[in-house]
C-alpha cells in the first residue's frame, strides 16, 4: 500500500459522522447544521429514508443552512473534510477505504435499513473514527450500525427523545446502552466539536502515556471487579486502553489519574465503563457461511450420531442471545430435515448479567429482518407491534446463565461449543485457559466453533481442524486432569486463600501464584488417586468447590443450568445424610461420620461410608468443610485407608434401613402422582390439539396483517419525509410570493399577467394609468379591455407571443404624450413549457428626454469635428478592438466602415520608423496614466500618398486603477507641415544670407531676448556666441545709460501701443566693455495672426553720428 503523503492526509477527515434519520428527522437535520461550524475537519454523510419515486429536495433545503459544500453521493466518490453528502433515493450506501459506493435497494426483500447498513460499513472503514448520529425516525434502523460502531471504539450520539418528532429510532438506539450522548439538535454541535479536539480522539497523544501508569490502571480494574465481580487484568491492553480512552474523551478528561478519580465519585460511570469493555456485537445468524456448514455438515453429523435422546452445546459469550437462538433455529431445521427428534439443550452463558436477562426475553427489534431470512421470521418469531418476540419451543431449547468462562466451572458432556469473537480480547495465557476448559467440556469428536480471527493456539494437539476460514475444529478426546481439577471444582486457591479480594497484584505475582496453583492440585490429584478416598471441599452453603478422586460414581451433573449445590449432584442415596451431616457438623463444630450407606445402581449396590469435617481456617477466611466417602468391600472395612480427621469423638448413625424404606413409600406416592397427571396431561393434549389448529389459522392470519403493516409503515416514513420536504418548500414558496408581492408593489412597473386563456390573472396598480382595469377584472379576457396607448394592435401582439412564444419590445405613446417601453414575454414555466403572457410597460419619459438631448449633443460634436477637421477613436486595451469614426478613416484614405482591425492593423498603416516614436510615446502613457501623449506621424493611403497626421490620446482606467481603455483625436495636419517646412527653408536663406553679411544682425524674439546673432557681430563687439544666445538684449548689450528707452520702444511695437522705428542708432555694449555705436534698420516679424512675436535688427558701427537718422 502507498503510504499517505501530507497532502493525502490535509484531505482526510479527522472524524466520518454518519447521521441517521427518518421520519421528523428534517427539522432535525436542519438544526444541527445550523449550529455545526463549517470547518470542523469532520466529513458528514446523511442518510435518511426516502421515497424511491420522489425527487429529494435535501440539498436545495440543507444549503441554506450550512457554508460547508453538499453533494448527492455518487459512485466512488471521496469523502472529504468540512463536507456534507446526501443519500440520493432508491439507493444503499456504503463507504470502503474513504470512498462512497452505492447499490439499489431491494424493495421487495422486506424491511430496508439503510442507516444499519451504512454505519456497519462506517464502523468497519474508519474504526475509532467513526461517529454514529441518530436523530428522529420510526422503527428501530440504525440500532445494529450503533452497536458496529461502538465495538470498533467510535462515538455514538442520539436525539433527545422529548425533543424527536418520532421516538421510535432514538429510543430503540438508547435501549442498547451503549449511547455516549442524549441531546437536542442544537446541542450536538458543540458536544461533537469539543470530542474530535480531545486529545485521544484525535490522536495527539498516544496509548502509551495510559500503558505506563499502571497504578492508575490497576486502581480501575479493582474498581471494576468490585463492581461487576470481573476481573479485567489480563485482558488485552490494547483493547482496555482503546476503551478508557474513549470514556476519557467523552467525559473531556486528560488524564488518567483524574478519569480514576471521576470512576470513584461517580459509580454510574463504573458501570457505563464496564459495558464498554463488555460490548458484544452481534446478531442472528452472523456469518451466513458458518451456518451453512454447520446445517450442511456438522450438525447433521452430530444429530445422527447422538447415543441418547439428548444433545448439550454451549454458546459462551452469547451476548444478547442472537447467537444461541441461531443454533437452535439451525438445529431445529436440521432436525426437521432428518426427521429426527433430540432433546437439545443449548447453554447460553455471559458474564453480563444485563445482557443475559435481555437474551433470555427474546424480544428483538424489527431490524433483524435483515438478518433473519423472511421464512424463518414467519416460523420462528411472532411479531409484537415493533418488536420480533422468539417462538416458545425455541426458546425452551436454550438455558441463559450468568457465567464467566474463565473462573467458573465449565459445562459438560457438551457436543458442540461455540465461542466466537471473545478470545481475541483475552491475553495468551487466559486464551490458553479458555480453550483448555473447552476441550474439558467437549466429548470425544464434539465439535469447537471460534472466531475468524481467533485459533485454538498451543492447545492444537487436542483439536483436529474442519475448517480453516471458519475456525471449526474437531476434539480428539484428549483430556488434562490438571484442568478438571483446576476449573471445573473452581478452587481458586489464590484468590481464597492467599489474598483480600480487592488486593491488586503486579502480572509477575499473579504467574508465580498461578504455579502455585497448579502445583497444589498436582498433588492433591496424586493424593486422590492413590492415598485419599474420594474427596469433597464445599462451603456452608454446600456449593461444590473442589473435589479430588473419580467423581463419576457419586455425582451427577443434570443437564440445563450449571449448579453447584452439592446435595443436587451427588447420588440421591447419599443426598439424606450428606445434608444431615453438614447441618450436624456446622452446629456442633464437630465430625460427622455415617456408615452402612447403601447406593443402589441400574445392576448392582454398594455400601460406602461417609465422613465431614470442618478445614481449619484462619479469620479472614470462609467456612470450609471436607467430605470423604469411601467405598466398604465385603470386609466390611474400607476399600482406602484415608486420612484421619482431627477433633471430637466421631458420631456414627446407621441411616440404611430407614432410608430404604423411605425410599419405597416415595416411589409408591410418585408412581399414584404420575398416573393421575397422565390422565391429566391427555386431557391438555386433546385440548392443545384444538388450540393448535386455531393458533395456526391465526398465525398465518397474523403474517399477512404483519406483511402489509410493514409496507404501509415504510410507506407512511417516506411520505412523512416528503410531507417534511414538501412543508420546508412551501414555507420557501411562501416567502417568495411575498417577496414577489413587494417586488411588484414597490418597482412602480406597469405588470399584467394573463394565464394561457390569455385571461387576466394579477396586474399592478400603476397599468391603470393608461389601461381600464380594477380587481374586479381578474378572470375576465384580456380582449374586453381598453387602453389608452396610441398606434398599437395590443391585441395581436399579445396573441401572437402567446402562439410563437417569442417576446416583443417596443416603445409606446398614451394619448397623454406619455412614453413607455412595452415588453410581452411568455410566461415560461418549464424548459420548453409556457402557459400565458406577461406585460410589463416601464415609463420612459425621463429616458427619451436623455435621448434627445445626447442625440442633439451628438449632432453638434459631429459638427464641431467636421468643422475642425478632427478624427476620434477608442482603443478597448482588453480585446485590442481599435474604432475610428469616419473622419479618422477619410485621414487614412480609407471608405467608411472600411477600418475594423485592431492596434496592430493601424500600426501597420505608418512608416516604420513612426511606428516606433508612436509605441514608445503610447507605452510611456500606460505606463503612467496620467501623462497624455501628442505624436505627429505619417499615414500612408492605399493609393501610395502620404499624409501628415497629429495624433493626442490620454489613457481611462478602470475601477480597480488598472488602464482600460484609450480615448483620443487624430488632425490632418498636411497643409501646416508644407507650410512649416517652406518656413523653416526661408529662414535658413535668411539667416545664412545675414551670415555672408557684413553687417552686425540680431534677433529678439517677442520678450527681447537673443534668438540670432551673427558671426560679424560677435567679431565686431568681441563676443561668444555662448555668452549672448538666450540672454535678455537689453540687459547684456544695452548700456544702463540708454537702456530704458530702448526697452521702452521694444515694447511699445510688441504691444501694439506704437509701430517699430525702422532705422536707430544706439550705442551697444562690447564684449571688453567698451562702446560701440550701431545704426539699424529694424524688420518686425509677425505670426500667421498678424501679432508681433520678434524683431530682426541689421546694424552698421559709425563713429560720428548720435541719435536716429
């Protein structure tokens, strides 16, 4: 097997909670998932009774309830944490390795129990991770899957019964007492929360830290043997711990020390404790295949070789009883198959005393219909409202005792022992002891029936094997005296005498002590044999509790009820002075000695004497006394010399002719006794006969009623829970029409709905406003009514939706001027499916007044782009979608509408070196968004021509602050690119004419700073070219003297207040600082407006002259 990774494990639940409910267990359901967290790490899987023809509506109804996700299990599907899957109808669930699987249900094999089977395949799949919920339901489903569940150490909680709509299944899963919890729905969440998160549920902490406290482990074990009088020391630890484990964390207790604590305060957790070692899961006939063996092959063996009229078997460990009545069923079928009738005893035995008077009631719960086949239900059960009560004769067939197979004396004489399932919780040395007292209990070739997982271990030398896969085995007849000496006289020689009762001892004394044992009766054995006559030890009560010599010619063990009262078992000549004696000797705490004992046999007599005396015995312990019977030979003197008993004098009595004249007169009184109860018993047989014959006609009457109650009762769960399903729906049906009633009252939207007659169904007030209509309308044909709205066939319109089941929408007009967007839907009620019309009429009045008015704003922005000669587009940077208006297309020699390429398409219409000036300025936009960018570019058109373009875009970000899209304006801008490039070729003429020039020349731009200078001027004045371009002309070349009138007429031309002085003499300032006077002729230069923007100045240096000329 792969092993898990950690991703592997982050997908598995912590806990699988199987939730079982039937009928009431909707509102059930719904509470507690309305209280469940939705991230517990628990997987939750739901399983109801549903009806196999109805739709389920549990995941629409449940999803309100919960944010965990819900799914309708299917095939195979994982089970995963913080989930919640549903049952899908008509189907059995199952889980196997985490997985769902699913089956049909067989709805004709009788009752069906689908909460049983999911949480019996729960227990088995997940084991101590497993949580059992049963919630409100009839019947007694999910009673089986609980006992699964706690055999396997997992969690069981149920409903309170007061708060279930139906207490059948609550209180049939309480009954059990295996319940960890009794809550209300609204409980249970946080109970189940606060139990995964214990640490030893969960698992943080492992068996280990309770290993390792042995005192606080050996203190519960004593407070259990004091309780229940078992004791639990050498069963597994494993299973001990699991179980401790689980009532810590169901009582949210930490350790160990304190869970001892609570055990002593409260004495019912004691007991709740003790059930959970004890739990004993089974059911009838567990195991089909092993009963067909056994009814195929060994019991008819068995029945067929009986030597007398009589069988004895032994179910030990028989729990509930279901085990014991299998066999006698089975035994019975057999018997009746054979034609041969045996008197079968079956012992049925358990050290639980509860669990034995429930067995011994033989009432079981419906759901073992699903063990039971249908024949056998109908021959041996009679049905008692919801129980199955077992029939009378099978009944008498088992004998139920309180019996704990490891301590008390072993059955015997016995042809078969079955033993299943119990040998696994027991350690080596107790299996051992176990099987040692079976093979005492089996005659030769009787069979033993074990467990499949158990063996017969270092005992396989007596046992020869049937069946390997079945556990069944064959006794050789080989005997240990040991074991017979040891067992079956329960003389436990340590608890008795060598220790209090409550003393609890470490496993290293309790071997050395059980040595001890086993030496002691060794030797009391060998004493027997050979020195000692036989011997008896009992108590003052006369109860058998040790013997050593051949029993079989004094005692008898009668078949039925293991006893031990001595006076019962031994020979009934030796009956009268046995009891006399012990009496004697207790009163008077001295011998008692008989003699002259006559014991009359089928073939011959014998004489014995007998004597009884008092063991010595210290204070703590019990009155014991022995018995010796000795058998006298013709002598008259004792066939064995025993041992002589210390004390008073020995009273002899003579009791043989008395005794056997007593004898005579109690079989003459027995023998008129029995005649007159045979005349007696004919009486009743005829009377029974009469009896029979009317119970059978009842009886078959009885199985049909039984048959058709329970379709009817499955019948009436699945009704309830779709009753439940269909009141949920409605209560949601009725919020939405109210919803819809709101809706409709307060939209303020005209609505008409007319049904498939087209008749008026509902409407709204505000149609009245322009259709004739009042409530008392409703039902009448829609054709009788009139309206105000202006060219339209309302009429045919609303037929021909109803017809072609095609909407229409439309804008109208009231005679009032009123606009209205008519809409007429079918009204659909199914895919495919219409019944009717709807009409919904929304004013748009405020709508159409938007409308023209964008319609009229849209008119004049066209205007205003044709007049400016201006393009605009829109780039949608998600889809890359590039729209022009005409004019952008006309820019770019194309047709309208001719454009519908993306970003890349316009990119490919430019130069390529454009083409990458316009990429860099578009990307640095994007990149910041509140930078536009302005790019001139050429278009080249399909014809070859090229044309200048100005293109400006800005970029528009969506809510989240991300770029969305680009909006910008595109000019022809060829005419002014022309003009520009003849501009710019004047002015190098100009300005390279000035340059050949000698004359000084400058150029002021239009705030008089240095645009031009010559190379003449700087020759002639000493200047560089670098210390004048861009400096102000009054402030460098201007001496302080003449500056403010030069300033003065600068900018009285600039600002229009005065025209330019085309000639002026002035002096400039040199480069050394010197002087120079300069006569100009001043050019003023104007921009396309006729506004100055500069002056370009020529001078000539003169040396006279002063002022202008």
């Amino acid at each position: 097997m792969t092993p898990k990774t950690p991703s592997d494990l982050k997908d598995t639940p912590s806990h699988y909670v199987g939730i079982g409910a039937s009928a009431g267990g909707l509102e059930a359901i719904d509470t507690f998932f309305k209280n469940m967290p939705p991230d517990s790490g628990c997987a939750f899987i739901v399983v109801q009774h549903l009806s196999p023809d109805h739709k389920s509506l549990m995941v629409e109804l449940l999803g309100k309830r919960t944010e965990m996700p819900l799914s309708r299990a299917e095939e195979g599907m994982l089970v995963r944490p913080n989930h919640v899957y549903l049952i899908p109808p008509n189907h059995d669930l199952r889980i196997f390795h985490g997985k769902l699987l699913l089956n049909e249900q067989d709805r004709h094999g009788g009752i069906n129990l689908p909460i049983d089977i999911f949480l019996n395949s729960l227990a088995e799949d997940q084991g101590d991770k497993a949580v059992a919920i049963i919630l409100s339901g009839t019947g007694s489903d999910g009673t089986r899957g609980v006992r699964a569940i706690k055999e396997k150490v997992g969690m069981v909680m149920v409903q309170n019964e007061d708060t279930a709509a139906f207490d059948g299944m609550p209180r049939s899963a309480i009954a059990t007492g295996l319940v960890d919890y009794i809550l209300a729905p609204e409980e249970m969440p946080q109970q189940l929360v606060s139990y995964i998160k214990h640490p030893y549920a969960n698992k943080a902490e492992g068996s280990e830290v309770l290993l390792s406290d042995e005192d606080s482990t050996n203190g519960i074990f004593a407070l259990l043997r004091e309780k229940s009088g078992v004791d639990f020391t050498y069963y597994k630890p494993s299973t001990m711990v699991r179980r401790i484990e689980r009532r810590m964390s169901v009582n949210q207790i930490l350790d160990l020390r304190d869970y001892l604590r609570y055990l002593e305060r409260y004495p019912g957790e004691v007991d709740t404790l003790y059930r959970d070692l004890l739990i004993g899961v089974t059911n009838f006939f567990r195991d089909p295949l092993v009963f067909q063996q056994l009814n195929d092959k060994w019991l008819p063996e068995l029945i067929e070789g009986a030597e007398s009229n009589s069988l004895r078997m032994w179910v030990a460990g028989c729990s509930t009883g279901e085990e014991a009545y299998s066999l006698a069923m089975a035994c019975h079928e057999v018997m009746s198959r054979l034609g041969k009738l045996l008197e079968i005893k079956i012992f049925a035995t358990d050290v639980d005393r509860d669990a034995i008077a429930t067995a011994g009631i033989g009432i079981y719960p419906e759901s073992i219909s699903a063990d039971v086949p249908p024949e056998f239900l109908a021959k041996y059960f009679h049905r008692r409202e919801k129980d199955y009560l077992i029939a009378r004769h099978i009944r008498e067939m088992v004998v139920f005792a309180q019996h704990n197979v490891i301590k008390d004396p072993p059955f015997t004489n016995i042809s078969l022992v079955s033993c299943r399932n119990l040998l696994i919780y027991l350690q080596p040395v107790l299996q051992q002891r176990v099987i040692e007292l079976f093979n005492f209990s089996l005659r030769p070739g009787g069979i033993l029936l074990l467990g499949s997982s158990e063996t017969t271990g270092e005992m396989a030398e007596y046992f020869e094997p049937l069946h390997h896969k079945w556990k069944l085995y064959r006794s050789r007849g080989r005997k240990r005296r040991d074991v017979l000496s040891d067992q079956a006289a329960h003389f436990d020689v340590g608890a008795r005498l060598s220790r209090p009762a409550s003393m609890i001892m470490g496993q290293a004394y309790r071997h050395n002590l059980h040595e001890e044992e086993r030496l002691l009766d060794r030797l009391l054995q060998s004493l027997g044999e050979r020195y000692l006559p036989f011997t008896l030890v009992i108590n003052e009560g006369m109860e058998l509790l040790y013997m050593a010599g051949d029993a079989r010619s004094y005692l008898r063990f009668p078949s039925g009820k293991m006893i031990t009262d001595l006076s019962r078992l031994v020979h009934k000549d030796l009956a009268i002075p046995l009891a006399t004696g012990v009496q004697k000797v207790l009163k008077k705490q001295q011998e008692a000695h008989y003699s002259n004992i006559h014991l009359r046999d089928e073939d011959n007599s014998r004489t014995v004497n007998m004597r009884i005396g008092l063991l010595p015995k210290t204070k703590a312990q019990d009155v014991l006394l022995a018995v010796f019977i000795e058998e006298v030979v013709s002598s008259g003197q004792p066939a064995a010399q025993g041992l002589p008993l210390r004390g008073t004098p020995v009273l002899t009595y003579d009791v043989g002719k008395e005794a056997e004249q007593r004898i005579n007169d109690l079989e003459q009184e027995l023998q008129f006794t029995r005649e007159n109860l045979q005349a007696t018993v004919e009486e009743l047989e005829t009377s029974n006969e009469e009896l029979q014959a009317t119970n059978e006609e009842l009886l078959a009457s009885n199985e049909e009623l039984q048959s058709t109650n329970e379709e009817l009762q499955s019948v009436n769960e699945e009704l309830y829970t779709v009753n439940a399903e269909h009141q949920s729906k409605i209560a949601e049906l009725t919020e939405v029409n109210n919803d819809l009633d709101n809706l409709l009252d307060n939209i303020r939207v005209a609505t008409l709905f007319l049904d498939q007659n087209l008749e008026i169904r509902r409407f709204t007030p505000e149609i009245a406003h322009f259709m004739r209509i009042i409530e008392q309308d409703i039902g009448r044909p829609f054709d009788h009514l009139t309206h105000d709205l202006a060219d339209v066939d309302l009429d045919g319109l609303v037929r021909g939706v109803n017809q072609k089941h095609e909407s229409v929408e439309q804008e109208v007009s009231d005679r009032g001027g009123n606009a209205y967007l008519m809409r007429i839907f079918p009204y659909r009620i199914g895919p495919e499916f219409y019944s009717g019309v709807l009409l919904t009429f929304v004013s748009i009045n405020a709508t159409r007044q938007m409308r023209e008015a964008l319609q009229r704003s849209e008119e004049r922005y066209k205007l205003a782009q044709e007049s400016a000669g201006l393009g605009s587009w829109e780039w949608n940077i998600g889809n890359n979608q590039l729209t022009w208006s005409p004019q952008v297309e006309a820019m770019f020699g194309l047709e309208p509408g001719q454009f519908t390429g993306g970003y890349e398409a316009f990119l490919a219409l430019l130069p390529q070196d454009d083409r990458q000036r316009l990429e860099r300025e578009v990307k640095r936009s994007l990149d910041d968004p509140s930078r536009p960018y302005t790019v001139r570019h050429r278009a080249i058109w399909p014809d070859g021509q090229v044309r200048w373009l100005e293109e400006n875009g800005r970029v528009h970000l969506d809510p989240q602050g991300l770029p969305e899209r680009m909006l910008g304006m595109v000019k022809d801008i060829t005419e002014n690119h022309q003009t520009e490039d003849a501009l710019i070729r004047s002015q190098d003429l100009f300005r390279s004419t000035l340059e050949n020039l000698d004359l000084v020349a400058v150029q002021l731009d239009r705030n008089g700073h240095i645009s031009f200078v010559n190379d003449y001027f700087l020759e002639q004045l000493g200047w560089q070219r670098k210390d004048l371009m861009g400096q102000s002309w009054f402030e460098r070349c201007i001496p302080e003297d003449q500056r403010a009138e030069v300033r003065r007429v600068f900018e009285g031309f600039i600002g229009g207040d005065a025209p330019m002085l085309r000639n002026y003499q002035n002096p400039i300032l040199q480069g050394d600082g010197g002087r120079l006077q300069v006569y100009w002729s001043n050019t003023p230069i104007y921009d396309n407006s006729r506004r100055p923007t500069g002056v370009c100045s020529i001078g000539m240096p003169v040396v006279d002259h002063r002022g202008m000329a």
